[in-house]
C-alpha cells in the first residue's frame, strides 16, 4: 500500500512508465489497466489528479479530487474483471489536502498478455499506452506459457522428491526390521548348532534325537536364506536407487564369497565341514541369486577352499 508520501511524490512528477492521472473515474478505461498489466513493473493509476505543468512548464499533477463510494469501487472492480483475463488490482482511497482520490495499484501481472473484453492488447510506454507490436505479443505468450512450464515442473518435481523420500523411508523401514529378525535368527542356528553337535557326541544310543534336531536346523537355514533374499534385492536399491547417486553398484558375486568365506570358516572351525553342507549352500544360493551361476558359485567356493589350504 502506497503511503501518503510516496503519493505526493508520484504527483509531484510527470506522468511515465509507472504513473498515470485520471481527473475523474469516468476517465478509467479497461485498456488502461491491461496496459499495466502487461508491463514490466505494473503501475499506478491515480483518480482525481489532473495531469498539469506548472510555471516553469514542467508537468506534474494536480489534484482536483474525486467522489468515494462503494460504487464507485465496485465500477473499477468491473473494468479490471471484464480483462481477460481478469487482472488483479489493490483499491484504496486518500485525502489529500482535503480532496479525496483514489489509488490503484496494478502489478504487472502472471498471466500476459492481457486484452480488453474486445480482444484490445496495451502496453503502458512512457508517458501514455501503446498497442502491442507483434514481436512483443508473441513474446508475451512465450513467456506465459514458458512459466506455466516452470511452475508445472516444479509441482511435478516437488511429487517425485516426495515419492522418492517415502520410498526410501519404508525401504530403510523394511531392511531395518529384515536384519533385526536375520539377527534373531542367527542367534538361534548358532544355539540349534551347539544342540546339535553335543547331541551327535552322544548319539549313539540316541539317533532319532539328532535327526529331529537335524530337521529343526535344516528348516532354520531355509528361513535364514528367505530373509537373505530379502534383504540383498533391499539393500542394492537403497544404494543405487533412491536419493544416493553416488553409490557403487551392488556386486552379488562379492556378497556371496563373503558370505561363504564365514559359513566355511564356521564349519571347519567347528570340526562340521563337508560336501553335502556346501552342496545344499550352493543350491540356497543359487534361488536367491539365479544371476549367478552354478559354476561361478563353485569357483568361488575353490577360492575359499585355496585360500584355507593357503592359511593352513
């Protein structure tokens, strides 16, 4: 809102590019507010202010005054909708000396160019309205359209960066709670292990007891291996896919000499290794990850079984 100061100033100077006078409302037409409206910097139109030259015959206005009412307002409300499209425009009134007008500030709008309800399109140049030449009109629907893109995309954008987010928030939610029960899980092979072999070193007279045992740890690893599955197809689209650009890619092939490096060490550490155990690890693996293939999981487990004799 224009302060009383700022008014008096725009009086005290010549009408321009960003000024005009209107000694009474009859005086308001619509092209005068499309001329605004598809400036630069918009403008103000100031009613009951006559357009003067003083001595010296430098111009400036004065003010003559002007009838305030609702009706008044409500006339001017009606010239800035019957633009199409319609412009938004701020309505207030001052005294002045003891005359009353009216200021409206018309800034230059988002939705260029701007006509009149005849299809008329203004330009405010300096010191009076102009059409718009064709190069200008053109331009003017260039960059309309232009940032009707922009805004789009940012919208569009604004979506997929929150749809990326709530992806990864439940990916990061699901791995979290896949390693927790992988942890559970582990904890109770190793405790089914530790059943199995001090049964076995007493199993002689009681075969059926390991072979139930057996069952139990054979029905573990298979629930082991499903939450590993899980959790290597999780874990790789974390780091590749969402909101981490610069992540190496997964290698499952690394993965899983790791993996098999420690379930050979604990077999031979424990005095368990053999052919049946590495056969049934090799078809496990093969499920969850069938692009790797049989052999490459063998030649894997010959590099463990190198490095071992190596150590050894």
């Amino acid at each position: 809102m224009i302060n009383q100061e700022e008014l008096i100033k725009l009086i005290n100077k010549e009408e321009g590019y960003e000024v005009e006078f209107k000694e009474s409302l009859a005086g308001l037409k619509t092209e005068d507010v499309v001329a605004f409206a598809n400036s630069i910097s918009g403008g103000v139109i100031l009613i009951g202010v006559k357009d003067d030259v003083d001595t010296i015959g430098r111009q400036l206005g004065t003010i003559v005054g002007c009838p305030i009412s609702d009706n008044g307002k409500l006339s001017i409300l009606n010239k800035a909708q019957s633009c199409r499209p319609p412009v938004n425009l701020e309505i207030t009134a001052q005294d002045i000396n003891g005359q009353s007008i009216y200021i409206l500030e018309i800034p230059s709008g988002d939705f260029k160019p701007y006509c009149t309800d005849g299809g008329t399109y203004r330009i405010r140049g300096d010191g009076q309205k102009r059409s718009l030449y064709p190069n200008e009109l053109l331009s003017l629907f260039m960059e309309s359209e232009r940032n009707k893109f922009i805004d789009s995309f940012k919208e569009a954008t604004r979506e997929l960066e929150q749809n990326l987010n709530e992806t990864k928030t439940q990916v990061l939610r699901q791995t979290s709670s896949l390693i927790k029960e992988l942890q559970l899980f582990d904890k109770k092979i190793s405790e089914a292990l530790d059943d199995i072999y001090s049964t076995a070193d007493g199993a002689e007279s009681n075969s059926s007891s390991v072979e139930s045992t057996v069952s139990d740890i054979e029905d573990t690893v298979d629930e082991i291996w499903g939450i590993l599955t899980a959790v290597a197809y999780l874990i790789p689209r974390i780091d590749s896919g969402v909101g981490n650009r610069s992540s190496t890619e997964f290698d499952p092939r690394l993965f899983l000499k790791e993996s098999l490096s420690r379930y050979v060490k604990r077999l031979r550490r424990d005095g368990h290794f053999s052919e049946r155990l590495i056969e049934r690890q090799i078809k496990l693996l093969r499920r969850v990850y069938p692009e790797v293939n049989k052999h490459e999981i063998e030649q894997i487990i010959k590099e463990i079984n190198a490095s071992k004799l190596v150590e050894g």
